[in-house]
C-alpha cells in the first residue's frame, strides 16, 4: 500500500527552463557565442553537480565558474536567482491538495542548488507539501539510487509503500530500481489515474 506520494519540482510541479536562464546569465557576462554554461565551459559540468549537491553555495560556485572561464563575475550580485521564475502548475498543485484533504502525506522531491532552494522557501513554494527532500541538502542528486534510498529512509517506509512521479525517465528508472512505484510525468491527470488505478484517490 502507498503511504507517501513524493513529486518532483521542476517540470511537475512548476515549469522553469534552465536553459534560458544560463543564456540570460550568460548575456549579462558578455557571452554570445554560447547558449549554456557548459556549452562555454565544458570543465564547468562536475561543479555543477557538486553544486546541485550542495558542496557549495552561490559564492562558491561563482568563484569556480569564474576560474575556470576567466570571466569576472559581480560579488554579491546573486545572479543565480535574477532570471530563476518558475511558473506554477495549478492542476498539479490542486493534485496534490487532493492528495492531502485525502489524508495522504505528500513530499517534494527534487533537485535544485542552495539559491533556488532558498528562493523556494521564500516564495513559500514547498509549503504545500509536508516535507520537501532537496538534492543541496541531501548531498545526493536524481538520478542516483541513493538519492531515493535516503528520501525513503528517512520517511521510515518501504520503497513499495512511495509513489514517485518526474517528468524525466532517468529518475523514474532509479526510483523503480530501488523498489518504489513510480510514473513518468505527463500530465496532473494522467499521475491522478495512475493513483486512482492503485486506489491512492
């Protein structure tokens, strides 16, 4: 029986184009002739993940970013966040409002860097869930088998008594690899007949 349904942000519960973000920050730097952090830097790819691990905070990454590419980036100007917008799905969020009248625990689980994280808890964003698992503060990113392992964990449940959903294959591959139910994120309506279909609504 599911005891917990645990959704991702990013794509599930919001919709935010990193993408887009990178090339805005990189406009800002006087970059043009690269659409992505990496793309202008390719050594920048494990900082990155450490970052999304929350092995270091803006600063840090910034001072990384900006010795590995040479470009000088304004102290204290918190550009991760000047371009980070992301809209809000209604009938996923009414979903899991749903879940809960219902008497379901509901959890984030998502990865994210430490100034999203933080530009999340400001906005209010994980409030409604009953908890909100983040790679930056686990120390551990989807989709590593650990990353679901630990979130179970410390739920205290089997991995067969969690219902996961994310919009990327990779992450509902690791979720079922370590004995969790888990769907691919289409659309709220299809994660809701999903969950009628195990009698979770």
């Amino acid at each position: 029986m599911v005891r917990v349904c645990m959704f991702d942000m990013g794509g599930v519960v919001d919709e935010f184009s990193s993408e887009v973000m990178e090339k805005q920050i990189l406009a800002d730097l006087g970059v043009s002739d690269a659409s992505s952090f990496v793309e202008l830097c390719p050594a920048l790819q494990p900082v990155l993940g450490d970052f999304l691990r929350g092995m270091m905070d803006e600063a840090g990454f910034w001072r990384q970013f900006g010795a590995l590419t040479g470009l000088r980036v304004p102290k204290r100007s918190h550009l991760y966040t000047k371009y980070f917008a992301p809209v809000k799905k209604m009938d996923t969020i009414r979903l899991i409002s749903d879940l809960r009248v219902h008497g379901m625990r509901v959890v984030a689980a998502t990865n994210v860097e430490p100034p999203h994280r933080i530009w999340h808890e400001t906005q209010g964003d994980y409030d409604i869930f009953d908890a909100a698992y983040t790679s930056d503060v686990l120390h551990v990113a989807k989709p590593e088998a650990a990353f679901f392992v630990e979130v179970v964990r410390r739920e205290g449940l089997a991995p067969q008594e969690c219902f996961f959903t994310d919009d990327r294959e990779e992450n509902i591959e690791a979720a079922l690899s370590v004995g969790m139910v888990a769907r691919r994120f289409v659309c709220a309506d299809d994660v809701r007949r999903a969950l009628a279909e195990i009698s979770v609504l």
